[in-house]
C-alpha cells in the first residue's frame, strides 16, 4: 500500500513537472518577437502574379423625366450648385438603373524597386520609383451583355510608377499608356507599396496595429479618407512564415464619389528573408453615383504571389536607366478617336464620357470638383466648311449659342502638331443668370482625298477659368489626324 502510495506520488509529480515545461514552452513561445521589418533592397526583381475578380453592381441615376444618366455630358450641365439645392425639394427621385458588371483578370508581371520612398506629403516627401515589365494579361469585363476583352501592349511592355505622397502616377518608356491599359495595371493593392502595412517593429503573436489614412488610401485607391478603422494582427507564426491579417473599414472619396469599404486581408511574411512573399484583400464597396463615374455596389478579391527572382534579363539597371521620371509626363493618357480619324493626349484630369464615330465627350475633374467639359464632334459636311475664315466661324458659334451670346472674347489662329489649320474662338456666354466661358477650336485636315474637320469645344463657368487654368492645350498641341 505504500508502494502505490509512493508510485501515485512519483507519477503525480512527474506530471505536474511536464506541465510545468509545457505551460513554460507556451509562455516562451507567446512571448516570442518577430521582426516585421522589410528587407526589400533598391535594385532587386519580383516576379508577381497577380489575380483580380470583382462583381457586383453598377447603378446609374437617371433623370426622371428624360431617363438619361444624370452624369451624361450636357444633362443639367448649366446649373449651378446653389439652384440644384433649390430645386432638390421638389424634384422627383431619379430613377436607379442597375447594371451587373463582372471583371476577371490575370497578369504577370517583374517588378523592381528603383528607390525606396514614404508616403509624406510636402518638403518631406520621397519617391517610391519603380519599373513594371508585363509579361501577361488576360482580362475580361463584362457589365450587363456588353463584354470586352481590353489589351495591354506588350510590345512595350515596360511601365515606369513614381509614387508621391499619396499619388501614383505611370508612365511608358516611349509613347503613352491608354486609357483601358491605365485601368488594367491600377488597381488595388499596388505591390510596391505593400512592405507599408508592416509595423516596421519587433511584434509578439498577437498584437495588433492600426493602418494609416495615407497607406490605406494608395492600396485602396481612394483620393481623399474621411474616416477610418483598420488593424493588422500577427495571428500565428509557422515555419518562419507570419500570418498577417487585416480587417476594417474606410471611408473616403474617389473622382468626386462617397466610398464605404469594408476589407478583409491577409499577408504572409517570410521572417528570415524580410520579404512580403503572398498578399490578398476582400473588397467591399458601395459608392455613389459621381460626376463621372456610376455608383456601384461591389466584392472584389485581390490576390498576389510575390516570388523575388535572382536577376532579370527584362528589369536591368541599363532598361531601367532609359526611363524619364518627368513630372510632366506623369499620367498622360493616348485618346484615339472611335471613329478612326484623330488622336490626342489628355492629361490624368481628364475623363473619357461617352464616346461615338461622330462624337467624343470629356470631362474635367480637379479636387473632386467638375470644372469643365470637352467635346470634339466631326463637321458633317467638310469640303462646304474648309474655306471657312476665323471670323465665319465665330459667327457661326455666336449663332450656335443664340440667345446665350453675350461677347466675342477672343480670334486666333493657329496650327495643331502636324500642321493642320486651327482656329480658336473664345466666348463670353449667360445662362439662366450663370455666367459661362466658351473656349471653341475647328480643326481642319485640307491636304487629304478625304478632308477631315472637326469642332473641340470647351464649357465652364466663369468663375473656373482660374481653376482650369491652360487644361485646354494639351489636348490641342497634341492633337493629330490618324
């Protein structure tokens, strides 16, 4: 009996001493740091794949009575604010066309890092530089039964980005990016910015840190954040792999739209070489109708494997030592005309509206606020109207605008990029009490079996001129018969 006694008492403490070790060992192991600082050098090459699929809604405000978009270029374009606010009382609910949009995409792509920057604003602020060369891209878009397959040119396939506080901004070796190719590569979760959701600190499982307006709203693509409520916690460590995960919400703004996102992400981060090897997000975002995009109610999922590469023979510093970071140069975008008869480029401000072989349709968006609008309509009748004088065509504009006219600001005349005749007429115009500046081109191709000749003209407010500034000369200086 005493024995068993003795034997019960021996096993007892042999395992309470086990216990004690195991309970030790976890205590270590929950104390443990990891270090989530990026070892991510200047110079070196990830190979990224990269998938993107979204679907939701897109909803479209119609006016009540006419049933067009009421961000359709001309619709209620002459009234101001002030009237708008009056009317709203008494106006009908515009009515809400849903449309149901689904985009599925695959790229790959090497990435290197030219130079590491913060996303600071001011005096203080450092470039992130870097160079893209897309190696693939299989994109499909469709919204309602309209599908489209856009293109990205991969006979040019290096891309410059310089991002600048909270600014990204891309850029072709020789030529310009498209309108459709800047849509494809700018989406969420720019892989050069991803090292910024690290704490850039030694963390313990665990533990939690917030993301900053900045970081969140280059990642999430957003102009402006108003609010925001978003961690990152290191959930688990193995094989030397951190688990990251990321949950929260934003709410901001994006071309002049109200954005509310809710995002789920996750990262896994290779502690021994300091390396983000794998990154996802879960969006969800509601956004209203604005001027120049529809609202939308949509889920995209984002994901990217990031394998670092020992050398490329695509991204070298003699490929890379060609690309021009010009400022001047950031985000413009090649226009070709539908109809296959002219070309221009327009500056990042600049957005594309409806487009037809007959007429194109832009609009200017500065600080979230629209300050013009642009369109270049093809003359019916050609070889009547190439003898027209600059002084015919201002009165054909003061007779276009008939009880509206106000003044003849200003004639000149002029000559495009490839030498073609422009004239310019500037206008002073009234509207409903609202004062409005007219800035009218025509355009003439003379020598040609075929003359071309179209009108571009520009609308705004008179009290925008400041604002808008010289938006007009880009778009003629480059302008171009095709």
């Amino acid at each position: 009996m005493k024995q068993f006694k003795l034997g019960f008492t021996v096993i007892a403490f042999v395992f309470l001493f086990a216990g004690t070790i195991l309970w030790a060992d976890e205590e270590n192991s929950l104390a443990k740091t990891y270090r989530l600082v990026s070892s991510r050098q200047s110079g070196s090459v990830d190979l990224i794949e990269k998938t993107f699929d979204a679907a939701g809604t897109l909803m479209l405000e119609l006016d009540p009575d006419s049933l067009v978009s009421k961000s359709s270029p001309g619709n209620d374009e002459k009234k101001n604010a002030k009237e708008k606010s009056k009317e709203a009382e008494s106006e009908q609910k515009p009515v809400i066309q849903s449309i149901p949009m689904k985009v599925a995409s695959r790229q790959s792509y090497e990435e290197m890092l030219i130079q590491a920057g913060n996303l600071l604003q001011g005096e203080n602020a450092k470039s992130t530089l870097g160079a893209w060369y897309f190696l693939e891209n299989k994109t499909e878009i469709k919204i309602g039964e309209s599908e489209t397959r856009p293109e990205l040119n991969l006979e040019q396939p290096i891309i410059g980005v310089d991002i600048k506080g909270a600014q990204a901004n891309f850029f072709r070796q020789d030529g310009f990016l498209t309108r459709d190719e800047l849509d494809l590569i700018n989406v969420q979760g720019n892989t050069l910015l991803l090292d910024h959701i690290l704490p850039n600190k030694s963390v313990k499982v665990g533990d939690s840190w917030k993301q900053s307006p900045d970081t969140m709203a280059i990642l999430l693509q957003l102009d402006l954040v108003f609010n925001l409520d978003i961690q990152t916690t290191l959930t688990e460590v193995k094989k030397n792999v951190a688990i990251l995960e990321t949950k929260g919400w934003i709410e901001g703004s994006c071309e002049g739209s109200t954005s509310k996102i809710n995002v789920t992400g996750k990262a896994y981060f290779d502690v021994t070489r300091g390396r983000i090897l794998w990154f996802g997000m879960v969006i969800e975002e509601k956004r209203t109708a604005g001027y120049v995009t529809p609202g939308m109610d949509v889920t995209a999922k984002v994901q990217y494997k990031i394998t670092p590469m020992e050398e490329s023979k695509n991204l070298t510093s003699d490929s890379t030592s060609k690309l021009a970071f010009d400022e001047s140069q950031y985000g413009l975008i090649l226009f070709e005309d539908p109809g296959n008869a002219w070309k221009f480029v327009l500056t990042p401000d600049w957005e594309p509206m409806n487009q037809n072989k007959f007429q194109s349709n832009f609009r200017l968006l500065r600080d979230g606020e629209l300050v013009a609008q642009c369109t270049v309509a093809k003359v019916q009748n050609p070889k009547v109207s190439q003898d027209t004088k600059p002084e015919d065509f201002a009165n054909e504009v003061k007779e276009w605008l008939k009880e509206s006219f106000q003044s003849i600001l200003d004639v000149k005349t002029l000559k495009s990029a490839d030498g073609s005749d422009v004239y310019r007429v500037d206008v002073a115009a009234k509207y409903e009490g609202l004062d409005l500046r007219y800035i009218c081109y025509l355009i003439t191709q003379k020598d040609a079996k075929e003359p071309k000749q179209y009108t571009m003209v520009f609308t705004l407010e008179d009290e925008l001129m400041e604002k808008f500034s010289d938006a007009n000369e880009q778009m003629i200086q480059s302008f171009s018969w095709k």
